[in-house]
C-alpha cells in the first residue's frame, strides 16, 4: 500500500443489525459516517475522529465495554469504468491499541480531500431599496434585519469542463415518469436552505461511497450478492415488516430485478399492495400482498407465495422494475459524496451493481431526483436566497449580498407576489479584509451552471504571499454580457477592491471590455489598470495562424521580462511570417507583453487562478442555487481555519517570508556564487554583474542592478518584487541583508493577516429573521432542454483539440473499430422489433 493512499471507512454508529453471516454481523442505519484515514492512522485516532464528527469528544463512552474492537472487511467496490475490483472477504477483531493501523486494506483509494466542508454555510447581506420600471432590486444593507420585499430586480468561458459533463434538466422516461413523481423520497432529504453537512469536496469522487447496497436504512438486499460474493437467494416472508411504502416498493423491484424475472402490480393504494408474476397461470404461482398496519404504521407481508418457477422468456439488457426510482436508491450515497459524479459513471456502476444497464436518460432523472432529496428542490432553492440573505447578515455583519429580481406579467399586469430571480452578488466581511493584503490585482472569470436551470457564475480571484489562491466575491448571472459584467465589476469596485493603481487580468470577452471601460465605473487608468490572458491571445492567435511552434513563439515573447529579449522572440516570430507580428501588433503591448506592465502582474500572464477555483467549485454548479451559495461559504470558512494555522506556525517559528519567497531566493542563492560584481558608486546601489556562464536560455552576458531603484536588466526584479539572482549578489558583495528588497506582500506576516479574520458560526435557520416578500421564482426561459442532450455552452478553441491518432469508438459498446449503426449489439434477442 502506498503511504500517500487514503481510504474511506464507513462507520455505523445507530441502527440495527441487518442479518447475521457466518463470519459475523451486517449492520444498517440511516446515516452512516464517512471518515478519511491513512494507512499511519492509529486505532485511538480513528476513534478520536469518530467522536469528534459525533460531537462527543471528551466525554465517556459506553463504560461497560472493557475492550472495544474495530471490525475490518473489505468488499468490493465500483470503479469509476463501471468495472468491480474483487477482494477476498476477511474479518479481524482488534483490541483498542493505539500502535495497530486502524484501516482496511482495499484496491480503491479514496484520496484526502484538500478542503473539508463546514455545516451549514452562511453569509451576510446587502440590499437595497431601488425599484425599476422593467428591472427592479431589493438592497439589503448591512445590520438591517428588517425583511425588505423584493419588486423587481456572449462567448462561452474557456476552461469550463468537458461536453461529457453537460446534462440536460429534464428527460422523459422510458416509463412517462417524471422526477417528483407521487413516489415519496426514499431518504430524508433536507431542503435547499436546511443546516445540513455538504461534502468535503464537490469535485473528487468517493468511490467507497458506492460500496453501500442503496440507500442506508432501506432493505434493498433481497437478492443481492452477499459478503462472500455468492447470489444471495433471500425470500420474502410472511409477517416481514417494512418502514413504510417505499421501503417494501424498492424490497420488491429489487428481488424482480436480482431474479430477473418480470412482476405485474394487480392493486396499489394507501393501504395494500398486491404484486403477481408476470407468467402466473402459466406455471409459476408467485404472488405478494403486503397490507399497511395502521395502528404501528408499518407496512407488512401478509401472504407470499414464492419463489418464482418460472424462467426468463427471453435476454434483455434492461429491466422493466429498474426505474429511476430504484436507480436513485442506489447512487444516492455517490451524489451525496460528489455531486458531480457524471452520469456514465453512475450508469456503469448501476449496471455492475444489478446486472442490467438502464438508459442514460433514467439515470440522469435519478441523479436529479437525489440531488434534489439531499441539497432542496431546484425551484423552490430560488425563493430561499431572500431569507438566506437575512439569516447570513444576522450571521456576520457587514457581509455583502445585493440580490436583483425582475417583474412577472400575467396578461400584462404586474404580478406582485411573485418576482423572477436575476441576479445575486455577494462576498464576506473576511474576504473583504483579506484582499488588503493580498497582491494588488485581481483575476475574473466566469463559468456556466450545470443545473435544472442555466446560468453564470461569476469569480473574482486574488493571490496572497504565498500563491494560495482566494476567492473574494461571487455573483449568479443570466450569461456573460455587458450589463452582466457591469453589475459585478461595479459591486466588486465598490465594496471589495476599492485600493487605486489595481490590475485587472481577464480574457477579451466584450462584455468585460465595455464594463472595465465605462466613465463611471472606476476602472479607468490610473485608478486601474487592464491585463489580457496570455493564455487566452494565443488561442485566438492560433485560430488564424496554425502550427504549435508560432503560438510558442508569441508566448516567449509575451513572457520576456525586458525589451531586448521581448525584441529576440518578435524577430524569429517575424522570420516565420510577417503577418503573425502584425496580427499582435494589433493589441496593445501592455495589455499582453510583461515588459510593458510596469511590473502590476507580479508575474501573473494568465487567468489559470481563475480557472483552477473553476474546478475547486465544479461540484456545486450541478446543485440548486442556494445550496451552491452556501457551499461557498463552508468552503471558504475552512480555508481560512487551514490557511490561517499554517500562517500562524510559520510565524511561531520565527519565519519572516512565505515558502514560496524563500524557495525562490534560495534557487537564485545558487545561481549568484558564480557572478563577478562591480560597483560603481559609494552609497552601495548601483552595480553591474558579469555572468562567468549563462543561466537561461536567453542570457545578456552582464547586467546592470540599482538596488535603490529595485531594478535590473533582467527584468526579474522589477516584474517579481523580490531581488534576483543578480541582486542577491550584490547584496552579498556589499555585506547588507536582501530582505529590505523584498515586496511586503511576500512577509509571512502579510499572509497571516489576509486570513486573520475569520468567518462565524452560521446561526440555526430557525433564528433567521422571516422575510415578507415576493416569491422569488426561476425564470422559465433559463431553464435547460427538456428533451435530449443540451447544445454546449462552451466555445470550442485549439485548447479544446483531440488528439487526431485516437481511434473513434462505437456511441453504444464504446468498442473500436464500428459505430453504433453497425454495431454487433443490435442484433441480440432484445433488439428485435415486434412483428
């Protein structure tokens, strides 16, 4: 087992034994914990972290048992290919001994998430009272608690996440089913708005997750393979009892599902249920009846004949009680874990778990319907922003949430109870504090929703001392436009990044540019300051000049920290193809070159900061809109705990500069033994260093350094803010300490306060303020395709291209070789068409 490994352990701390085995227990609950461990975890640790996730750390436990134990099994597990990795069932009782390991060995790891989540995200809020003739706002300014009622309120990003993981919001079924159906939900599931615990970390996938048998709590084994691995052949029995309906529905199609045999329902109400074999008078006999028992309010078998002596009539790959219901049973534990598990791993693994594989589209609306049961309901999570944002300014004053709603007509009357949800801003007194210490610019991007419903969201990123990456504010839009990026940049400008001289590094999306160049939004030289993405000008550079070698040229020259080499890669650009320098020389140079930006970058020639939180947030785009604002607000409160303690170590061990400086300077130490240094003034500023061999690729030979001036030819010193290889050895030779050269934003002590601020607690919901306002509803016209796949949001570039050897695979067996029109599986029995 490899060291760095991780795995998921499952502990069942309430419920009851589910049936005994040779080898010892099966035990079942509602609500498992899901605790990570290292194969270096002690058995004392684990159970430290057991109480701590129980809220019971400190206090005694169970004083009669002398000798806990630790009960280890390894099952099998579902990969992410829709494969099974088989391991040999074992058991083993551990006494509680703080030297043993206290982790099953498994052949799936389930790796440490970076961030874990915190309860019940929270914020604080911003509106005010501003009403329009066509779109409205409600304003809630901070400490007014007071609910104010609502009357009114271009290109595709690059670097969102591939096609594959676009999914539609709503797909008719095989059976006319819809998701919410009259079938009640097979889990407790709290709303949208509820205080309930989000996964660690949306975007990597608890595959351990999937070793549940359906949902927890709920008897969906009939059947199903047990601990050994054998076919379980359970029958149902007379007298056996269920929670409620649902429980005995999901029991039954279950059993239909593992005999894969076919069943009829002959009567279903409130109160029985009465199920037959689909060939009964043909042979086979098997029939069930289970009756509601009104006074326990369970239900009951109360008549079985079984089991089934018939035989399937014919080989289907799908199974008619496999419906999305049963389907939604099953991944729940894996939307629970990762919300943006794709439907082709949930389909592989449904298919490995029962043996038929359904259509992607019931999949799909069984994913919905579990997403909806664990984070609230897609429509219903638009009219509990309101109310969240009075709950999150009691929460943490000072937080800012500004919330726009536009009209509903009816027959051309204003409707004024209810009101479209347009657009939602909001960022954290914590954030705000921290942007003050953070480097003086920002990066923006946006990224699409992925939900019921469509959408944007927009991010404002910064970067501290120590190159963490940190959000400071967020806004839901309609899509990238204009007016879109207006509201946004204005908020930003207003309440979080007031500070003048400020860089703004974006892509060159239109609606950026008429927002960042508006007279009265305060973006405007000199109280700002414009960047492009280097990454994002060579893409648009490829789309006219093909060939991987010129757009390498452009980004050399782009990256080159003085004139002269800036001038080196131009000139071999030039030699390639005149019209490539032309094509560049179209934009400004201090808009894309680092030479010409006076050193505002600090280094910085992408939107990749912007890109990489794009992935750290992936997961919560496919969830309802309220939970999605809160999951932000979890997720920065623990960065802030970890990012904070590590700040605050650093500092207690008399460190003065982040890791991230003292790396740098130590790989420039090695590099300045080697230079002859001549000064040339007596107050110890003005030098020239001789380099005795090249250090680069591209090397001038001997180098003028002003440390008064902090600049070099080089250029390394001016665009980094910290000295370079060239004057550290001036320093060096005039015998004065290099740490006054350095920008305050690389001191260990800056980096601790840009988190020393921390977030608060969030108040139980039922202390929220109430909120008297309109409805706040989706529009309709944002919601996604009804039927089929959706038309991609994201516009395809050069960074998108495949690679041309990669052999094309069937759509339906994913085999090379043939297409789906001409693949082997559509002659099998259960493709032929009724004659």
């Amino acid at each position: 087992m490899a060291s760095e490994e991780s795995f998921g352990v499952l502990v069942h701390h309430r419920g009851s034994i589910k049936r005994k085995t040779r080898s010892g227990v099966k035990f079942t609950d509602k609500d498992p914990l899901c605790i990570v461990v290292k194969p270096t975890t002690s058995y004392d640790d684990l159970v430290r972290s057991v109480l701590m996730k129980l809220g019971l750390e400190g206090a005694k436990q169970f004083p009669e048992v002398r000798t806990p134990e630790l009960l280890a099994k390894l099952v099998d597990v579902v990969s992410s290919s829709g494969g099974s990795n088989r391991n040999a069932t074992t058991e083993a009782a551990a006494a509680g001994s703080s030297s043993r390991p206290a982790v099953a060995s498994s052949s799936v790891p389930v790796y440490e998430p970076a961030v874990e989540a915190v309860a019940s995200p929270s914020f604080a809020v911003d509106l005010n009272d501003g009403v329009g003739d066509v779109v409205g706002s409600v304003d809630i300014l901070p400490n007014a608690l007071q609910g104010v009622p609502p009357v009114g309120v271009g290109d595709g990003v690059l670097g969102d996440v591939e096609e594959d993981d676009v999914e539609p919001d709503m797909i008719e079924d095989d059976s006319g089913d819809e998701v919410g159906a009259t079938e009640a939900a097979l889990v407790v599931g709290g709303s949208s708005s509820g205080t309930q615990q989000y996964p660690p970390h949306f975007s990597s996938l608890d595959l351990d997750a999937m070793r549940q048998e359906g949902v927890s709590g709920h008897s969906v084994g009939f059947g199903a393979r047990d601990a050994e691995g054998t076919a379980g052949l359970t029958e149902f029995q007379v007298g056996q009892q269920f929670q409620d309906k649902d429980e005995a529905l999901l029991s039954v199609k279950t059993y239909s599902i593992r005999r894969g045999v076919q069943y009829k329902v002959v009567e279903s109400d409130h109160r029985r249920y009465v199920g037959k074999c689909s060939e009964f008078g043909n042979g086979c006999t098997w029939l069930i009846r289970l009756s509601l028992r009104k006074r326990k309010g369970i239900w009951e078998v109360k008549r079985y004949n079984g089991p089934h002596t018939c035989l399937a009539t014919s080989i289907s790959s799908d199974h008619r009680s496999l419906d999305y219901h049963v389907i939604s049973a099953f991944v729940m534990p894996m939307v629970r874990a990762d919300a943006s598990v794709s439907i082709k791993v949930l389909l592989n693994a449904t298919a490995a778990h029962f043996g038929f594989r359904p259509t992607y589209r019931r999949v799909w609306m069984a994913k919905q319907k579990a997403i909806a049961l664990v984070y609230g309901d897609w429509d219903e999570s638009y009219n509990e922003l309101p109310r969240w944002v009075l709950g999150v300014q009691m929460t943490m004053p000072g937080t800012v949430a500004i919330l726009r709603t536009s009209p509903v007509r009816v027959s051309g009357q204003v409707d004024e109870s209810q009101a479209f949800f347009h657009r939602l801003f909001w960022t954290f007194p914590p954030l705000i504090q921290a942007f003050r210490h953070c480097k003086p610019l920002v990066s923006i991007d946006g990224t699409h929703l992925y939900g019921k419903y469509g959408g944007t969201l927009l991010i404002a990123i910064a970067q501290d001392g120590n190159s963490n990456i940190l959000p400071v504010a967020f806004a839901l839009v309609e899509g990238e436009n204009a007016e879109s990026w207006s509201f946004f940049l204005s908020h930003l400008r207003q309440h979080v990044t007031p500070q003048p001289g400020l860089l703004v590094i974006s892509d060159r999306h239109n609606g950026i540019k008429a927002a960042l160049e508006a007279p009265d939004g305060g973006w405007l030289p000199p109280s700002a300051y414009r960047a492009f993405c280097i990454r994002h000008v060579a893409a648009n550079f490829a789309l006219t000049f093909k060939g991987k070698d010129a757009r390498r040229l452009l980004v050399n020259a782009a990256y080159a920290k003085t004139e002269v080499e800036f001038d080196y890669w131009f000139d071999i650009l030039r030699s390639e193809d005149p019209a490539m320098c032309e094509w560049a020389n179209r934009i400004d140079y201090s808009l894309w070159t680092q030479h010409r930006d006076d050193g505002r970058r600090f280094g910085h020639m992408t939107t990749n900061i912007s890109e990489c939180v794009n992935s750290i947030l992936k997961g919560v785009r496919n969830l309802p809109v309220c939970s999605l604002v809160k999951a932000t607000y979890g997720r920065l409160a623990e960065l802030f705990v970890r990012k904070g303690r590590e700040a605050e170590a650093q500092m207690g061990t008399g460190q003065q500069f982040s890791q991230y400086l003292v790396k740098c300077i130590e790989a420039n130490l090695k590099n300045s033994r080697c230079f002859t240094v001549t000064l040339y003034d007596r107050d110890n500023s003005e030098f020239t260093v001789a380099e005795t061999t090249p250090t680069g690729s591209f090397s001038l030979g001997t180098y003028r350094v002003s440390l008064a001036s902090r600049t070099c030819d080089c250029g390394y010193f001016q665009a980094l803010h910290f000295p370079c290889q060239h004057a550290l050895a001036c320093c060096a030779y005039s015998r004065v300490t290099w740490s006054s050269y350095v920008h305050s934003v690389y001191q260990i002590s800056s980096v601790f306060r840009v988190y020393q601020m921390g977030f608060t607690p969030p108040i139980p919901e039922g202390f929220w303020p109430p909120y008297n306002g309109p409805t706040v509803i989706p529009d309709p016209a944002k919601r996604r395709a009804r039927e089929g796949r959706p038309r991609s949001t994201r516009i395809r570039t050069n960074m998108d291209e495949a690679d041309p050897n990669r052999p094309k695979r069937c759509g339906l067996c994913r085999q090379p070789g043939h297409t789906r029109r001409s693949c082997p599986q559509l002659g099998g029995p259960s493709h032929t068409g009724g004659q």
